[in-house]
C-alpha cells in the first residue's frame, strides 16, 4: 500500500494499481462481479479500489466500470476528487496512456459514504483498451490520485500540482513549434511551409539526421522539400519529435459525418444536409426508439445537440475519436468514446505514408 503524503489539513494520495490476469476476469465475472485492490487506509478510513471487467450494471456491458470503495465502518461521508488514469505497460517505467477520468473535469466529487463506493460505471470500452494496447502481458494498470476530505478537519489544502521534469520538457520543446524567429531551417511540405530547428529534428529523427548531415551543405539545409506527404500528417509528426505526443496537433478528419461506433454493436449516425451543410445525429435503439437533433457547433471540433427526447449531447472530435457526453433531465452523464472505420483507415493510412 502507497503511504499517503500528508499535505496541511488533507492527504494527497497518488499509487500505481496493477490488475493481473485480467482477460482471465473478463472471462470469470460476470456483469455487477469485482476485483478489488487496496488503496490506503488513514484510521479508521479504509479505501479499495473495485474494479468490474464486464460493468458494474447490465447497461454498461461491454464497459469496464471503476469505484472508489470504503472498507470501513466508520459514520461519516468522505467528500474526495479522483483521477484516476490508465497505464501503457509496454516498458519500464510504464507511461501514462490516454484513457483518464476525473471529478474535476466531471465537475462533481466523489462522496464515499458508510458501505457506499462511488466512481465511473462506464470508465473504457473494453475493446478499446485492447486495442489501444492497455492489456498487454494481460494486465491492466491504473494510476489512481485520491484526494479525501475528512468530515471534521475542514477543506483539504494542496500544494500546487508539480509538473514532472519529463512533461515540463515536452510542454516547452512544443512552444518551439509556435516560434518561428527562433528556427533556424523550413520544411516545405504541400504548399505550406513549416519552420523547425535542426538541432532537434537530427536529435529526435535518424532519417532526419542522415538526411540533413550527409551531402547536404549549410544553405541546402536551410529550405527543403518533402514531397508525397500533407501538411496535416507532417504537422502531427513534427509535435510528436518536439513533445512525444501529437495531442494539441491538427484533426486528419475534419467532417464528423459517418456511422461512429462506441460499445457491443451499438452507434449513431452524423448526416450532413446536402442543402444546408448542418450535421445531424441520429441513434435509434430498442429502449427509445429514433432521438435525433442538430449539431451546433462549440468550438474548432466540437458540437452540441438538443435532441427529440429532451437531452442533450456534446462531442468533441479528437485523434480521430468523437468523446460524447449525453446527459437526459438529472440523470448521470453518459460519457462514451466512438470510433469510426473510415477515420481510423485515414489516420492509419496517414501514419502509413509517413513510415
């Protein structure tokens, strides 16, 4: 068990959970079964991680659900924010992946209660994480921070959120990239011009490197010219050699229009109006029948919706991926993350022209 950080009058609690043999729970529990795993324990407090491979409810089958529990039996609600986000397993140290949920960004903290365990019934389509490769060595690994607040010791008190060295040096590697006075070499790639620094391209890049240092002089480096590949694609690799990541870099899809899938053969349609240009969603299922509304549009890629049923929907496109939230009168929020065929074989073949 991780030993908590005590921090003024709370406790910031951060721990790396490993669920082994997890294809092998997948196949063992059934829809509303856990595992649990324990998280810390501040006396007479006890916490535990409970995780359903196959959902916590029948609704979220096809889901991987994920509570924070009490253990204890003490009186008295324990109001705490979580995050809690999973791993890529694939080296050492393992790295944060891209699947995260949190009270903060939900807007509303966990309130853990006598015999009462509070989190995400739908945290990750579990294809997903296959698929993304959260689950190699049949293992699924969480990085849990808990942030509890105690009744009787008042509003937890942190110290500021440190940025780790490795994610500091990526967050400034990638303002490079919005600093033109400060390159010292341009790539032309489609018609646009993109200006980058030697220096960090020969480092990151040994195609690069063979490139730019072998039978090419100080002025033919200066400019060059990338043919067979699109600006979009080269924008995202260039953010990946400066930060090791391409969040924050362009959309390869631009248009959300198509059938996006998000759990057990279930999914929606965008249509686009050959008249009027407006998106329209559009799901039908066995519970609600046809719900359909117009897409608005919030921001460079995002939209919302008020639908025939009275919800609302908002999504938001990224990495290919539409992240939607549907939420009907004072229910829960549903969150779901959809994919869609031909974005995918688009962001596979951009990738694929790049290699």
């Amino acid at each position: 068990r991780p030993k908590p950080r005590v921090q003024s009058a709370g406790i910031d609690i951060a721990a790396d959970l490993r669920f082994d043999r997890f294809e092998e729970q997948v196949a063992a529990l059934p829809v509303g079964q856990h595992v649990t795993l324990p998280l810390f324990v501040f006396h007479p407090y006890e916490f535990a991680v409970g995780l359903y491979p196959n959902g916590a409810k029948e609704e979220c089958r096809g889901w991987v659900s994920i509570y924070i529990m009490r253990q204890d039996q003490s009186e008295g609600v324990v109001s705490a924010e979580c995050t809690i986000e999973a791993l890529l397993p694939d080296r050492n140290p393992i790295h944060a992946g891209h699947v995260s949920r949190s009270t903060t960004k939900d807007g509303y903290p966990l309130e853990l209660g006598l015999g009462v365990y509070d989190g995400w019934k739908r945290f990750a389509q579990l294809e997903d994480l296959r698929r993304q490769g959260f689950l190699l060595d049949d293992t699924l690994c969480l990085r849990v921070r808990l942030v509890p607040t105690f009744p009787g010791l008042g509003q937890v008190v942190l110290a500021p959120h440190k940025i780790a060295p490795v994610e500091a040096l990526a967050r400034q590697l990638g303002t490079l990239l919005a600093s033109p006075t400060a390159s010292d070499m341009t790539l032309a790639v489609g018609g646009e011009e993109f200006s980058v620094h030697w220096s960090v391209l020969t480092c990151r890049s040994p195609v690069f490197q063979r490139m730019f240092e072998v039978g090419m002089s100080e002025a033919e480096r200066q400019r060059v010219e990338i043919p067979d590949l699109d600006p979009v694609t080269m924008s995202r690799f260039l953010r990946f050699l400066y930060t090791g990541s391409i969040a924050g870099g362009p959309e390869l899809i631009r248009n959300p229009a198509g059938r996006w899938h998000y759990v057990d053969g279930c999914y929606y349609e965008i249509f686009e109006d050959a008249n009027t240009g407006a998106l329209l969603w559009s799901e039908t299922t066995e519970a609600k029948g046809r719900i359909h509304g117009e897409l608005r549009p919030t921001g460079a890629m995002s939209w919302s919706a008020r639908l025939s049923n009275g919800a609302t929907i908002s999504m938001t496109l990224q990495d290919g991926k539409l992240q939607g939230e549907y939420r009907e009168g004072a229910t829960e929020v549903v969150k779901t993350e959809a994919y869609n065929l031909d974005a995918e074989v688009c962001v596979t073949e951009s990738w694929g022209r790049l290699l």
